[in-house]
C-alpha cells in the first residue's frame, strides 16, 4: 500500500504552527487536538517538528523553565518527509531506523498529510485480518 492510499483513507489533516511559539504553547495545541506532534512551518515550508518526546527531552534536560522557550530552539530539524508513491514498507523501516514516530508527507513542495507509525501498525493488521480470513475460506 502507497502513502496516498493511506491518506484517502486516514484524511489528510496536519495540525501546523509557527516556530515562535513557546514549548508551552505546543504542550497545549497537542493536548487540546489529542495529537503527538506538530509540524512548525515558516513561509508555508516545512521548518521542524515537535513531539510529546520533544517536550519531554527538553523538559528532562533543562527543567519546567524550558517551556517559556521558543519551539524553534528544540524542534526536530530538518525532518524527513515522506511522498504519495512511498510504500508503508519504506514508511515503516525509516521511521524504525530514524527512531521517529511521525512522518510529514509533501508534494510540490506542498505539506499534504501526516503518517504515524500508528497508522502504519493499523494498516499491516488490516493486511493480516484479511489474508487469515481468506486463508479460511480458502481451506474450510
């Protein structure tokens, strides 16, 4: 299965902020849309990428203070991205070796959709589902 086949099915909705906003701030936005990152654009491009496991490294390593700071100063730069042709396979063994959970999809230069390695799981469960179904049938 390709990227677009999992955005038509998922939707292809990105929760995007600006890098001058606080580490706090971003706490909120993920909290208030129940998201695991944001992507941080500037002159609608990607600049960065924030995770729950960002705040948490900052907070660990710097302290509560940390979260008056500006997210430009802890996101995730520069962030590998994923395109529509790109199989859940490649999907899943880069954001494994990369050790990352999200993956922006682009086109054009153009944020399109956002992939978590959640979604990625769903899919090869599905794919399980369905060929365990068929091998029933197939053998009863």
């Amino acid at each position: 299965m390709n990227v677009a086949t999992i955005l038509k099915h998922k939707g292809s909705g990105v929760f995007t902020t600006t890098s001058d906003k606080s580490l706090l701030e971003i706490a909120k936005l993920l909290q208030q849309h129940g998201i695991g990152c944001i992507v941080i654009v500037r002159d609608d491009k990607i600049a960065g990428i924030v995770s729950e496991r960002d705040l948490l490294r900052a907070i660990g390593q710097a302290g509560p203070n940390v979260l008056e700071e500006p997210v430009s100063d802890f996101m995730t730069k520069p962030v590998i991205t994923a395109r529509e042709c790109d199989t859940a396979e490649q999907l899943m063994t880069e954001m494994t070796r990369r050790r990352f959970r999200h993956m922006p999809v682009v086109e054009r230069d153009r944020l399109i959709g956002l992939v978590s390695i959640g979604d990625l799981v769903k899919i090869q469960i599905a794919e399980i589902e369905m060929e365990t179904a068929a091998t029933r049938e197939y053998t009863a």
